[in-house]
C-alpha cells in the first residue's frame, strides 16, 4: 500500500470517529434537552394564587398577610363573575321551561369549567377532593382551561366518507342575549387579574409529599425510594459481589466446577430483568418471606442479584490486571495469601471494582421491572430506615410508568411526570459523578 | 492480628444483622395488637383511583398510618391475597372459582367488600360519527365479524379494536358481559390498564375501547349501548347493560376497631361516597 494511501485511509478513519462522537452527542442533546426543559417546569412556572393558597393552607408555607391580601384582591375581581351567573340564575326562572331546561344543563357545564379554573363558587360547600379545593394553581393549565371555558369542541359530522372534522364554538353562542354573554369577554380579560400569575421557583417540589394523586405537590416518596434501592441494593451487591470475583480470580484455580460457574454468571448478566422481578417475588417473598409483603428490603435483594453479574464479571477483570509481581512480592515478604489479596491486590484493584459499582448503581436506581412485584407502589409514604425491612415504597422508573399509563387525569398532571423524569436522569447523573470523582481520588492516592 | 481483626467485623455483622432481624419481629408482634400501621392495597386499575383517594383521605386523618396501593391488574390483587402480601386486593371482577380454592387452602378467607359500582362505557374517538351500538354489534367488532365502521353507520375506515390484557377485571366484565364466551378476534390490541385504553383511543380515530367510568372525560366519546348511555343515574338503576360492582377483597372480615376494617368501610361514610362520586364512580350506599 502506498503510503499516501495509507494516510488517507487514516485520515478517514480518525474521521469516522470524530464523526461518530458528534452523532452521539447529538443524540445525547436531543434525547436531554427535552427532558431538561419540560422537567423544569415541574420546578419553575407561573404559580397562581391558588398555588399560594394551597402552600399556606396545607403546610403554612408563605407569608400570611401577603397571601391573604392577593386572596381577598383576587375573590374582588371574580366577585363579578359570580354576580353575572347568580343574575343569570335568577333570569332563567322567568323563562320558559323547555327554554329552561337547555340553558340549565349549559349553565351547569360553564360553572364546572369555572370551579376548575377558579376553585368552587364562594357559598359553595367544600368538596372533598383536593383537587376541587383549589382552582389551577399553573399559569399553564389555566390558559389550557380558559380555552376549554371560552370554547367547546364540535364535531362536524357532515362528510359521510370520514371522520368527523373538529370545530371550535364559542361558549358564549349558547348564551346570546341573554345577561350571561359579557361573562366570557370578562373571564377572558380578567383571569390574569383573578389568578394573579407570578414566576415561582417551587424546589420543594423534591422534598413534598405529592397530595391528591399527585395533583398538588412533589415527589419525595418516590425520590427518597429510589435512594433506598440504590443504596441498599450496592450494600448488599457489592461485598457479596467484590468476595465472589476475590475468590474467582485468587482461590478457585480451574474446574469444570468454576467454568461452570463462570458461564453460569455470564449468563445470569444476559436474562432480562422481568424475570429477575418474577424471580424476587417468588423467592425472595413467597418463599424466603423476607418480608410479608412487597418491601424495599426484597426489591433490594432482587436488584442486587440483578446487577452481581456485572459486579462479579468487572472486579474479577480489574483483580486480574493488578500486576502479579505485586502479589510475588507480597507473597515473598512473607505475608499470607489472605493478608496479600486484602492489602495488596484489593486496594490495587480498587479504582476497576468502584467502576463496576458505578456502572449497576446507575442500573439499580432506573430499573423497574425487577421492583414492579417486589418493591415499587404507585402510592404511600415516604419510608424511615427501618420501615423498609417491611414495607413497600414509591419508586421513581415506576412512578414514571405508572404515571403514563394509569393515571385517571394524566393530561392534567404531565409536569409531574416530566420532573420525575428530569430527577431520575439527574439522580442517576449524580451518583455518577459522586463515585466518579471518589474513583479518582483514589486513583490518585495509589499512585502517589 | 490482621485475620482476628478480620473476624471480629464479620462476627460484628452478623451479630447486627440477626439483632435486627430480631427488632423488626419484636416490631411486628407490637403492632399486631394495636392494628398494623401498615396497610398493603394491590389490585385493579380500575379500582385503583379509590383506593388512592381513600388511602390519602385516611392518612390525612390518621399520619401514624402508611397505605401503600399499587395497581396491577384484579388478577395479580387475588394472588397477592392469597400469597398473604397484601392486606386489601382490589378487584373490579368477582373472585374465580379457583382463585377462592387457592385461597382457602392457603388460609386465606376471602371477604368482598363491595365499594362502587362502574358501568363500561364503549369509548370511540370523538370525531367519530357513530353515537350508540347494540351489545350485538359491540359483539361482532370484536369477533371480528364487522370490521369496518362503514357497517354500523360510519364513514369507511377500518375499526382498530383496543381491548385489555387478560390479567383485567375490566377484560373478565367484558368477555362475560358482551362477548358471552365468544372469542376476541386476534387481531386486537391488548394494553395493559384503563388509561392506557383511553390514550390510545384518544390518539386514533378509528378506534373501540372500553374502560372504567371514572377513566371516561371529554377526549373520548362513550357510546349508547342499546339505546342507553353510560352515566351514574343509568348504571344505578340497571338500565345501562354493562355495569359491575367493584370489590375489596380482605382475608376475613377485619377485627372491628382495626384500621383496615376503617379503611375498607370508608365508602360506608358521606365522605367516601363523596370521593367516590367525585371520582366518577357511583357511589353503592345512594339512598
């Protein structure tokens, strides 16, 4: 090959590379970004004075007076809106009864439309749903709801050959000349008055409980449960899985026992993590009974005997690149094989096995089949240390999903479940970094 | 020196590890008499919303208490019970005939607790024109003997069947109610909880679905079946032809005093058939 060949086909490879690290870093950017900016509106957004009504009232966050005064300025503005329809009210017995009975059920769907965006009328008795309590406490599901005010979504059914087309009809055509019209123009005008919007960096948003099926506050439950998985499952992961490698890599030699039980572990790495979940919840619960229920200590073990193969298989490599003149030396000074493997190759090691550990701790903290029949509820509290020998907890990869998937008003509560999703990636990103830079420190304190 | 020092950290583990072991049995054994401050609620998706809003309403009152409720699937609430993992399996179906033997010879002793009734409402995507269908062609849809909504009235689109996954109460109601031991075509699309249904139904417009009452808001569009539409005053009184009780199921009848006896009789009290009102269910205690 001629050489200018040669270079040319080097050129073209280290290319390729550079290539490829723009591809992935284009992908990092375009799976992150979203997450990022529709996270943060679990954290920052417009908060109504409902927000601040329901803080001061269910957890005396706020300042009293201040909270009180945009109340009472607040109830001053939409004090006209209730008029209208009590005078409305009023009208409608003078009229026909046929008339009477269409405009009703009309009325009835503008004042549901209006509690949900302002919490119920004033003189009305308070519901017992938290989610009825208050009006939007979000700027943007209040806008959302103001359309759903001002419009309702006809169907124009008159193509035969298709679906029908949708249609946006004022509210207010319902309602021409009669006292109720100026209504719409002045929710219209005035709901930035009546909601009193302002940018609110709500960070507790991690550290509240979630109320009302998530409808109002945040996601320490699930947070707190996720740290108890991840932490426990390495507690338990990591020194059963650093002896295994010890004694894989020192002690065993050749067998066909320990091929076995090599293959036995590579393979254990490749099975797919529902069937660790169904395993847990039948060994570990149904049969073992570590706890009578589902319970953060079984989830724990179930994502420990997920991620010991990954455990096992990398700190049995790192052990096997320490030096053997390192443990020849050890050896010929005198020191036993226990005290060697202990004081000379685990340290040396040590950098190579906390690699393995960061790597399944990631694993642990994001997986959900193994916790959905062991660990993972989409409801309860958040747990004392002790409590999680026994008792189930919210997760984060499974409130997620549950989220997604079965909650009855998901529409209403996405911000929710993009910050779960936001915390979870930035958890995950966290422990990361912490063991990254443990790792390095300790690099560097071997070598010099 | 160095292997005793060794020894002394393993004897120390295993010596707190069986102290603990020890503690959370001494835990247990207290609770038992005072009624267990943890209540383990697993079951259906459907029942799942009132299990929640009950869970929370308790805990608001009693902050001593941790409910947890998952939602699972009715199937997966029985074999919780009967495995003894959970203290309340919801259920949007009635036990099986198996499912009561399986637990009986586990010691378990099934007890229903009637919470709510639900009607199934038929969903379609709004902008569908068709407005009501007999059982008899809800039937065939998913027979497969209609396949096209140009045959009950609507435009030529091919239907896209949404059904739920076999482990369902809602899939036992309907496979009981409408199909009359009748195969669901395979050509349908199985998912795997109630909103789950209504998303797919409210992003496809040639779609069928069924799902709970309390699942059913103004993005889908429910069906009149045989004339009659879904709502609370039609599932009460009968006229609505698909409708069901929805249970909690507890191994016996909870001691009276219990918490979970409170809990599972939560919809015996205003407030609770205010929750389940609100919700969307129909409250059974309406007089």
């Amino acid at each position: 090959m001629r050489l200018s060949t040669r270079k040319l086909l080097d050129r073209s490879f280290s290319g390729l590379g550079v290539f490829a690290i723009l591809l992935m870093v284009g992908a990092l950017l375009v799976l992150l970004a979203p997450i990022a900016a529709r996270g943060s509106r679990a954290f920052v957004f417009r908060a109504t004075v409902e927000h601040r009504q329901f803080m001061l009232e269910e957890s005396g966050r706020g300042d009293h007076d201040a909270i009180d005064a945009e109340i009472r300025a607040a109830a001053e503005v939409r004090r006209k809106a209730y008029d209208m329809i009590a005078r409305f009210e009023e009208e409608l017995e003078a009229a026909g009864r046929s008339e009477r009975r269409e405009l009703r059920r009309s009325l009835r769907e503008v004042k549901d439309h209006l509690a949900g965006l302002l919490g119920p009328a004033p003189g009305n008795a308070r519901p017992v749903l938290l989610r009825d309590q208050y009006g939007q406490t979000r700027w943007d599901r209040a806008l959302v709801g103001l359309g759903d005010f001002l419009y309702v979504t006809e169907y124009d059914y008159s193509d035969p050959s298709g679906m029908g087309r949708p249609l946006l009809v004022p509210r207010v055509d319902g309602f021409r000349g009669t006292s109720l019209e100026p209504l719409f123009a002045y929710v219209e005008q005035n709901l930035e008055r009546m909601l009193r919007p302002r940018l609110t960096f709500y960070w507790r948003f991690l550290f509240d409980e979630g109320r009302d099926a998530h409808f109002f506050g945040g996601i320490w439950p699930a947070v707190l449960g996720t740290l108890y998985l991840t932490i426990g499952t390495m507690l338990i992961a990591a020194p059963v899985g650093i002896a295994s490698a010890v004694y894989l890599a020192e002690f065993a030699g050749e067998g066909w026992l320990i091929s076995l039980i090599r293959t036995c572990i590579g393979t254990l790495a490749g099975v797919p993590s529902i069937v660790f979940g169904l395993f847990g919840l039948a060994f570990f619960i149904n049969t073992l009974g570590v706890s009578d229920s589902k319970s953060v200590l079984a989830g724990c073990l179930t994502l420990a005997v997920l991620v010991l193969p990954t455990v096992i298989r990398a700190s049995e490599e790192a052990i096997l690149a320490v030096p053997k003149t390192y443990k020849e030396a050890s050896l010929s000074l005198g020191a036993g094989q226990g005290s060697t493997v202990l004081r000379v190759i685990l340290p040396a090691a040590l950098p190579g096995i906390l690699t393995s550990v960061i790597i399944s701790m990631g694993r642990a903290a994001g997986e959900t089949a193994p916790i959905i029949f062991t660990a993972a509820v989409s409801l309860g509290r958040p747990l004392s240390l002790r409590q999680t020998l026994s008792q189930p907890t919210p997760a984060l990869p499974w409130n997620i999903y549950n989220l997604c998937t079965e909650h009855e008003a998901v529409d209403q509560i996405r911000h929710v479940q993009y910050g779960m999703v936001l915390t979870l990636v930035l958890l995950v990103l966290l422990l990361n970094l912490a063991a990254i830079l443990l790792r390095a420190r300790l690099a560097r304190r071997l070598a010099g | 020196m160095k292997r005793s020092t060794l020894r002394t950290v393993i004897l120390l583990a295993v010596a707190s590890a069986f102290a603990l072991a020890v503690q959370t049995r001494g835990v247990h054994a207290q609770e038992s008499t005072a009624g267990s401050t943890k209540i383990v609620v697993d079951g259906s998706t459907t029942v799942g919303p009132i299990a929640k809003a009950f869970a929370e309403h308790y805990m608001g009152l009693h902050p001593e208490v941790n409910i947890t409720v998952s939602e699972s699937g009715s199937g997966n609430g029985a074999k919780s019970l009967i495995n003894g993992v959970c203290d309340v399996a919801d259920m949007s179906r009635f036990m099986k005939e198996r499912e009561f033997k399986a637990a009986v010879e586990k010691g378990v002793m099934p007890v229903a607790h009637v919470v709510a009734m639900d009607g199934l409402p038929i969903i379609v995507h709004p902008s569908n024109p068709v407005k009501a269908l007999t059982v008899q062609q809800v039937r065939d849809i998913y027979t497969g003997k209609i396949t096209n909504w140009r045959e009950v009235g609507g435009p030529n689109v091919r239907i896209v069947k949404i059904s739920r996954d076999t482990n369902s109460g809602t899939y036992e109601t309907f496979a009981k109610l409408i199909m009359k031991k009748e195969k669901i075509a395979p050509d349908t699309e199985h998912v795997g909880s109630n909103g789950a249904v209504r998303q797919r139904v409210q992003s496809t417009p040639a779609a069928i679905g069924y799902a709970g009452l309390g699942f059913v808001d103004r993005t889908v569009k429910a069906l009149g079946i045989n004339g009659v539409y879904p709502d609370r005053e039609s599932v009460r009184s009968g006229r609505y032809p698909i409708a069901r009780p929805l249970f909690m199921f507890t191994d016996g009848y909870p001691a009276l005093g219990t918490r979970l006896h409170a809990f599972v009789t939560l919809h015996l009290s205003p407030k609770g058939q205010e929750i389940i009102e609100d919700i969307g269910f129909v409250p059974v205690t309406d007089y």
